[in-house]
C-alpha cells in the first residue's frame, strides 16, 4: 500500500475535505444525500414492508452490496422484532441478525446490514465494507494499533469489527472525528490502493 498517509486529524481532515468537494466524489455524495432522504424522511419508519423494499433496493444499488434477492431481504428486515428500539439503543447484535437472511444459505449480508443500521445510527454502527477491512489490516501490519493481532476474517465478527474501529480512532488521536468521516477516509485510501 504506496499511497497509505498516517491517519493524522490534518489527514482525516483532508479527505473529509475531498468527499465533500472533489469532483470524483460527487456520485457519492449525491448517492448519500438521496439516502439520507429515504431513510430520514420518506421512509423513516421500518413497519411497512414498501418502504422497507424501497431502503433496501436503494441501498443495495448505490453500495453495491451484491444482494440478488432484494425482496427476500426486506422480508427478512420487515420480520425484525424492534428494530426501532434495537438500532436506537445501538445493539451490534442487529446487525448480525440482518446479515443472516433465511433461504439464503453460506452467505451473510453483513455490509449491507452494517450499512443499513447505520443510516439510521451512524456513531453506533460503523461501516463494514471489504475497503475498510484492508486498511484496518494495512495499518495494524504498519503500527499495532489495536491490542491484540487480527487477520482479515477475524473482522468479519461485527463486535469485534466495531472494537479495532474504535480503537483505530483512539489510537492515532482522532476522537474528534466521527465514525463516518473514519469510514470516509479509510474507504477512499481502500479505494485508492486497490
């Protein structure tokens, strides 16, 4: 990974700075705003299965999370006791719930449930995302920033995920920055040095 800078504040800060106005992120940005829309006004609740459809479809699209069977998936969402209580109080376990969708066997839909919690509470529920992993990956081979050693699959636990991000921020002093401008940043070096 050539292109890896030291995720300092002046850094984050940086590509908080790209996301918001460089050109090439303007897809995105536009694709976020259109979802914060959905989720926050048109669709904000998760009872009725048409809205539901529509987040998930939607999400589905903009993030490329490769789910085939979008109908199936909003079932499974639409069948979730209090979802609304749950993702408020921030309960991880959500997430692993909604990754597991019934009929659809050895595979788990984690960075779509990830992101779909996270539309609704974005400080407790940090993005899983394969660019992600790579750069958590990359900076504990450079720095050890976490305190125990960690391969890529070990991330693929939702928990332990939300732990090595937290202490990613603590670690290189980023705590002013939120979660999502961490995700910005790590997602746009992923994505850089693919």
């Amino acid at each position: 990974m050539e292109n890896r800078p030291n995720p300092t504040p002046k850094e984050i800060k940086n590509y908080v700075k790209k996301w918001e106005k460089s050109p090439e992120m303007r897809k995105y940005k536009l694709q976020e705003e259109i979802l914060d829309f959905i989720f926050k006004n048109a669709c904000r609740s998760n009872e009725c299965w048409d809205s539901i459809f529509l987040k998930v479809s939607t999400l589905n699209k903009f993030y490329s999370t490769n789910i085939i069977n979008t109908r199936a998936v909003a079932d499974h969402v639409h069948s979730i006791k209090e979802f609304g209580f749950r993702v408020r109080k921030g309960d991880l376990n959500l997430v692993d719930d909604l990754s597991k969708v019934p009929g659809i066997e050895g595979r788990a839909f984690r960075s779509f449930a990830s992101k779909y919690c996270s539309r609704y509470n974005p400080e407790k529920f940090p993005i899983y995302d394969n660019l992600v992993r790579g750069m958590l990956i990359s900076y504990q081979k450079k720095d050890n920033f976490h305190s125990a050693p960690f391969k890529g699959d070990d991330l693929k636990d939702y928990k332990f995920f939300c732990e090595v991000i937290r202490q990613f921020r603590k670690f290189y002093g980023l705590e002013k920055y939120t979660l999502k401008e961490i995700d910005r940043f790590l997602w746009q070096l992923g994505k850089e040095n693919r």
